[in-house]
C-alpha cells in the first residue's frame, strides 16, 4: 500500500474525563508516525461523536443536526493535529468550508501535493447536510486516489448481523462491494460509500481499534479483521 485513508471514530479521542483526550490523541499520532516511517501516506477521516450523534437528536432541525456534527469533526481534527505538532510529524487540516482564516482552505490540487509530506486530516464531513462521515471517507479516498480505506472499529471485523446482540453472529474474512451491498443486514458503510468505493475500485479493510497493534499487523500483510474489495481474491 502506498497511501491510505483511515476512518477515525470521534469516540476514539475520548478519555475518562475530557472529550479530547490528550494521552488518547498523542497514542493515535505515534501510532500513524510508525505508519509514515513505513513509506506509507496517510490521511484521516474523523468523526464527531465524542461531541454529538446527529443520528440520535432526529427530533432537532436537520440543518442545525448536521452542522453541529460537521462543527465537532472539526474540532477533533485541531485536536488530533496539535498531537501531530506535539511530536513533530507535519500534517494539514483540510475542511470543505472556509472558517474565516482559522484553518487553511487548501484546494484538491494542494491536498494531493501536500498528502506527499504531510499526513492530511479532514475535518468538517463533505460540508453537506445528510451525508454522514462514511460518504466523505469514500469521497476523499477517492479524490486523493487511495488504495484502500481502513476502518478502525471496536470490532473485529464485519458480521453478518451485530455480534453485540447476537451470539450466533458470523464473521467474514472477506466480502466484495456487491455483497456488501446485496445485504442490508451487512453494516459496514452507509451504502452510498460502499457503492463510490466500488465504482473506483478502493477496498475497504475493517479491524478492532481497541488494539493500537493491529493498524501496524495489518499494514504489514497480516490478515486481520475483514477486507472488501471489488473482486474475490
């Protein structure tokens, strides 16, 4: 693999008592450090739900729900980014609105210059009401031509029904788009980012979080968690 984009969860930020958490970021950002040591470029999707779940609040104006998501997401990647800073690994904060000169607008030809040097954060979603951070980690894997998104959970990989409520929930070691998309009881991303994953043929790698270790073994050519891709391999 040559660059990746990586699906964060707002919640991976969070500690005990802050919803930022500093020991938790600076983690994340050694972590990705090894990453680029291996010659690999990273960006990051960030999600914002240490902050707020637009999915819960559905009685709340949707314009108001999915500003305050977008507002969080951004939020989270200053937060992530003073990691970086911390621990001298360069980076840029990428956002589709313009915040009035408190964070840089960098254009897509910028973005795909700077991935290069810098380990690229997107904050802010697609900038778009109704569309969640699944639909901006297939729209900037497939902007900055990613090989493959790698989504950080607190599972193992994808079952075919939630192994949170189910015993019986079977694991898969890999899917392809189409299957993904055939079952609805497969959640993996929201089917939109599964379909635009698909059309530009980027694979989509699911593995449990809760171990920093994995990211690495994964990168490494370890099979872990479950991989979705266009083709059966």
């Amino acid at each position: 693999m040559k660059r990746i984009l990586i699906k964060l969860s707002g919640e991976s930020l969070m500690g005990e008592v802050s919803v930022v958490d500093k020991e938790k970021t600076k983690e994340i950002a050694e972590l990705i450090k090894r990453v680029r040591y291996k010659g690999i470029e990273v960006s990051i999707v960030i999600g914002g739900g240490n902050f707020f779940r637009g999915r819960s609040n559905q009685d709340m104006y949707p314009l108001y729900v999915d500003t305050m998501g977008m507002l969080g997401t951004t939020i989270n990647a200053l937060g992530l980014a003073d990691a970086f800073r911390n621990i001298n690994v360069s980076c840029i904060i990428s956002t589709p609105f313009d915040l009035n000169g408190l964070i840089p607008k960098y254009s897509e030809e910028e973005v795909l210059e700077k991935i290069k040097d810098n380990v690229v954060i997107f904050g802010g979603g697609t900038g778009h009401i109704g569309c969640s951070t699944d639909t901006c980690a297939s729209n900037k894997a497939s902007m900055i031509k990613a090989d493959t998104i790698i989504k950080l959970t607190n599972v193992d990989g994808v079952y075919d029904k939630d192994p949170n409520k189910y015993a019986d929930a079977i694991k898969y070691d890999k899917l392809t788009h189409a299957e993904v998309l055939a079952n609805p009881e497969i959640k993996v991303m929201d089917i939109p980012a599964v379909k635009e994953c698909m059309d530009n043929n980027i694979d989509i790698t699911v593995i449990n979080f809760n171990d920093k270790e994995n990211l690495i073994r994964v990168l490494s050519g370890e099979e872990l968690g479950t991989k979705i891709s266009s083709y059966e391999k």
